[in-house]
C-alpha cells in the first residue's frame, strides 16, 4: 500500500494544490496508520475495514493526545480511502457507521492593541539600532510585522513574497495563501512606510521577481526564521507569554472586528475559505465584550 500512499499524495500535490507542510503532516499520519495496517496483518486495500479503524482510533485515543490531532489523523486517513474507493481498490467505506468526536473549539491567542503597541516601541528600528549596534536587520524584522499585522499574513505567506507583490501605489499586497489561492489584501501606511525603509536598505536594482525578505545570507527568509524573528521580537519587549506570526495574525482579525468590520471582509483578507472557520473570532470579541461589561456595569455579576 505504500505505492498507493505515493500515489496519493501526488495527486493531493497536482490535483488539490496542497501545501508542503500540510502533505509532509499527510505524509507522516498516513505513514503511521499503514504501519498499524500491516501489523494488524492488513496489508492490501481490501483488508481496511471497520473493524481495524476502530482498532486504530483507540489506540491513537490511548496515547493521550489532543481531540484535534486525533481528529487529523483520522482525517488524513478518511481521504486516503476515500481516494482509494474513488480508484477501484476499496470497495466499501470502512468509516461507515463509525462516529467521530467533535472538534475542540479553541478561541485564538491574540495581544490587545497596547501589547502591539509596546511591540512596536522596543522593536522600532530606532530603538533596536541604539541597543544592539551590531544588528542589521532592524528595518527588515519590524517592517516584516508592521505587514503581517497590517494584512492580517501567514508567516509562510509574508516569506513568500516578492518585491513588486507589494503595489506602494494602490496599498495593496498580492498574496499566495493555501491552496495556491491568490488574494489582493490592503496594508495600512505604517506598513508601507516600514517596508519602504527596509528597501532602502537593499542594493539596487530591486527587481520585482526578488524575494521580499532576505535573510543573512541574501536568500528568501524561511517560515522558521520569521518565527525566530517574532520570538526575539517578543523577548525585546520582555514579553512573559510567547508571541509569534500566528497570534499576531488573530490580533488582526480581532482587532478589525473590535472596530467594526464586517465578518465576510475578515474571511477575505485572512484568505479562509470557509466563514465557519473565521468565526471563531466573534467569540473572541463577545468574550471581551463580556470582560469588559463585568468590569465597568455596576450590576454585573459579583456586584452590590
């Protein structure tokens, strides 16, 4: 089944346009299912059956994992036999019957607009250049999170981009997001202004085709390093709980809700295509909401 495994992730590569880090996740829970099957003396498609899926479920249940990692790797294997019933190799739905447990609904971590704010003081390029004289990217690291919270970016998404993906006329950003999904996202004039003082800092010419953000050895700058980026970003403003592009992220969403915008514009910037999956962040501003009645109504609950 290992041929079968191969051929299936080349086509969730050409026909699905699935990213590399969500194949490689594919790659390595379907790499462990297929290990239980030939254990469990499955070795050919015909022999998944019910059975053997409710073998493996409480066995990755024992394991004392998460409910939504459990809910991926039973994900990652429904598509596999789906793909597998779809080619002729599986005749039945050895998933029939079988009920799933629901995912967990956990509310996203985001910083406050003062926590930005502190962010931006300690790491401003000003600041950065008077403490730590040595550093040379200063311009680079806090325009790369001006944009990502201007525009709300995945960190693979703002590693990803090219000079002339940022139009400093119309304030636009040209974005790849999931799926080889393409989406025009503003970014605020702060943003602009960062990342206009960051190029002044690269040798000329700055050709449209070269990527947006170098690292130290004037390559494309990875998803890890902007990671690494915030972390030190982060410990700058003596951060006691962690920070990274993701929260940054949420921060964006959270706080264009917090002044009014709309739920569908928030799906579109933040490239989701699914509403569901960006409303999440309603709770998120009804439980500040909340917070912020408890505190100031004189008959809230624990008042007199």
């Amino acid at each position: 089944m290992r041929l079968l495994l191969e051929q299936f992730l080349l086509h969730l590569r050409a026909q699905r346009n699935f990213s590399r880090h969500t194949l490689k996740a594919y790659q390595a829970d379907l790499g462990e299912f297929l290990t239980y099957a030939a254990a469990n003396k499955a070795g050919s498609p015909r022999e998944l059956d019910r059975a053997l899926m409710r073998g493996y479920m409480a066995g990755v249940n024992g394991r004392g994992l998460s409910r939504n990692t459990l809910l991926r790797k039973l994900s990652a294997v429904r598509s596999f036999t789906k793909y597998l019933i779809s080619g002729g190799t599986l005749e039945n739905d050895p998933f029939d019957l079988i009920t799933l447990p629901k995912r967990e609904k956990r509310l996203p971590r985001f910083l406050t607009e003062g926590e930005v704010g502190r962010l931006q003081d300690h790491n401003s390029p000003g600041e950065v250049d008077a403490r730590e004289k040595s550093y040379y990217f200063s311009k680079r690291d806090y325009a790369l999170f001006e944009l990502i919270y201007s525009s709300g970016l995945r960190r693979s998404e703002a590693a990803g981009l090219n000079i002339g993906d940022v139009d400093f006329f119309s304030g636009f950003v040209r974005v790849l997001g999931k799926g080889s999904r393409e989406r025009l996202v503003p970014a605020g004039d702060k943003a602009l202004a960062a990342l206009r003082d960051y190029l002044d800092t690269r040798p000329r010419p700055l050709a449209h085709g070269l990527p947006l953000f170098l690292n130290c050895r004037n390559t494309r700058l990875s998803g890890t390093a902007v990671a690494l980026i915030f972390k030190k970003m982060a410990r700058r403003a003596r951060f006691a709980r962690p920070v990274n592009p993701h929260s940054v992220r949420h921060s964006f969403a959270t706080h264009l809700l917090d002044h009014g915008c709309d739920l569908k514009s928030v799906q579109e910037m933040l490239g989701h295509k699914n509403l569901q999956t960006t409303e999440i962040y309603t709770h998120v501003s009804l439980e500040r909401l909340k917070e912020v009645y408890d505190k100031a109504h004189p008959r809230a609950k624990g008042k007199e």
